[in-house]
C-alpha cells in the first residue's frame, strides 16, 4: 500500500501501542513470565492472543500498515485493552479514519468569536467564562473570566493557550489543586481533540513547545489518556481571591471548528461563591 494509507493507520499504531504499555499481564489474567520483560505492558502477541488476531496482523495494525480493522478485530483489541468510555470511543475512531470511513475533522479557519457570543460572555457574568479554540487557545473571555486565570493575558495572544498555562506558567502551576489531576485531564482532553487531525500546525507547533520544556507533560502525553470533558469541578489556590472550589460546564459552538465556551458557578450561599463573585471588577470596585 501507499505512503498515504500508511500515515492513516500511524495514529492508530501510536495509540495501540501506548495503551497496550499500560496494561500489565496480571490485569488480564496472565503470568508475568519470568525474567525482565522489555517493554512495560503486554507484549503483541499477548495482546494478539487476548483480541484473537494473528500476531502478525496486530503488528502490522500497530505499525500502520493495516488500515482496515474490522469492527469486531476493534472491538476485540478494546476489550483487551480494557478501554472504556472516552477511550474505547477514540479506539473506534482512530480506526474509522484509518480506513477512509470518514474525513478528518475540519480545521477552524477563523479564530474570530462571534458577536452573539462576545454578548453571551457578557451576559453570564458575573459568573467567570471565557471561549477556548478546539486546542486550548483563549480566543475571548468577560472580564471574571480574564481575572480567573492570572498571568494568562501577560502572553501574546497567540501564546495564551489553557495546556500551555498550566504547565509553563508560574501561576498556571500553582493555580489548581491538585495540579497533577489537572493536568492530566488537561492532556487527556487534548489527546481527545487532536486525534481526528494529529497533524495540525497549531497542535503541532503546541506539542513540540510542551514536550521539550516541560516533563510532566512528555510523560503524560505518551500515555495517551483521552478524556472529552464536558464539565466538572476545579479547586483554586488563587493569587487574588484566595482558594475556591468551582464547577463548571462546557459548551460547543456550532459552526466554529471547535471552539467552547466554559462557564464557572459555584454553590450559591458558600464562601467559594464570595470568592468567585469578588473576581468581577463590578463587584469588587475596580
């Protein structure tokens, strides 16, 4: 086959091989076998033997040049791998594209937020929001909104990305509570975006940044978590307000390519609502 149907499958090589390294021969029922094994995880015959595919087929899956799973082979490699949820979805898509099924996502051409949604922004407060692109850039936020991520706005506009906050900003790195579970939801979800279009220059250019400076981040992108967030709750240490516990939802904006827009509330009556509400200038008195 072509060079091009082989950069198909290579998203999907990536992913079987990063999920087989974290399933371990006794979570499935196997012996460790004796002896130092060479690489973390099952190995591709064990995985090969659990999905019930030659071996040489599932190599040939995880180097990409097998293209065209079957919907059984994919579930079956899932069940081996014990996915679930996000990541069983994004085991089915992968394959999907891999195979032409479908086209990739398409990109955003314009960054532009709509008017009607620069007055939604507005409309919610004083309640922090702010609209994110499909990788992470923050593209418009109300002034809470601004206020809720400190430092951000000192970037470039270009640069003022949530991924890159939270691993290469002083602040970003001391603003959540716990960071480590916020980060890793963080490449999670990006890891979910990206997967229908890995090859996007903004992605790219974003991944190469974070994997160079930053190790937390290489570790945790190699793992290849996915997770499409839709909502949840975040604990702050805030510089200026002071620590706070927020949920918040996420909303798509139809017809933009991926953008979001993420509103924060928090438990009305509560010492986190005082905190939040204080993030408005309105409220505050500047």
């Amino acid at each position: 086959m072509g060079t091009a149907v082989d950069a198909r499958g290579t998203e999907l090589g990536r992913y079987l091989k990063a999920r087989r390294a974290q399933v371990r021969p006794q979570d499935v029922g196997l012996p460790s076998g004796a002896g130092l094994r060479r690489t973390p995880g099952l190995r591709r015959e064990e995985l090969a033997a659990l999905a019930g595919v030659s071996v040489d087929y599932y190599i040939r899956l995880e180097r990409g040049r097998e293209t065209n799973p079957s919907t059984a082979v994919v579930d079956a490699l899932g069940r081996a791998l014990r996915l679930r949820g996000d990541a069983y979805e994004r085991l089915h898509e992968l394959a999907e594209l891999a195979s032409g099924r479908v086209s990739e996502l398409p990109a955003c051409k314009d960054d532009t937020v709509r008017d009607s949604v620069l007055r939604l922004l507005e409309s919610v407060r004083p309640l922090p929001a702010y609209v994110v692109s499909r990788y992470n850039r923050v593209l418009a936020a109300n002034p809470p909104g601004r206020r809720l991520l400190p430092g951000l706005w000192d970037w470039p506009e270009e640069q003022r990305n949530l991924t890159r906050y939270v691993f290469l900003h002083p602040v970003g790195r001391t603003l959540y509570e716990p960071w480590e579970d916020t980060v890793a939801l963080s490449v999670a979800h990006l890891r979910a975006v990206a997967g229908a279009d890995p090859d996007h220059p903004e992605l790219t250019s974003l991944i190469g940044e974070l994997v160079v400076k930053s190790p937390d981040f290489s570790r945790l992108w190699d793992r290849y978590d996915v997770c499409e967030r839709g909502g949840g709750e975040k604990s702050f240490r805030h510089p200026g307000v002071g620590p706070m516990t927020l949920t918040y939802e996420v909303m798509r904006l139809a017809r933009t390519g991926g953008q979001r827009m993420v509103v924060y509330q928090a438990e009305p009556g509560t010492p986190h609502e005082t905190a939040m509400l204080s993030l408005d200038p309105a409220n505050s008195g500047r």
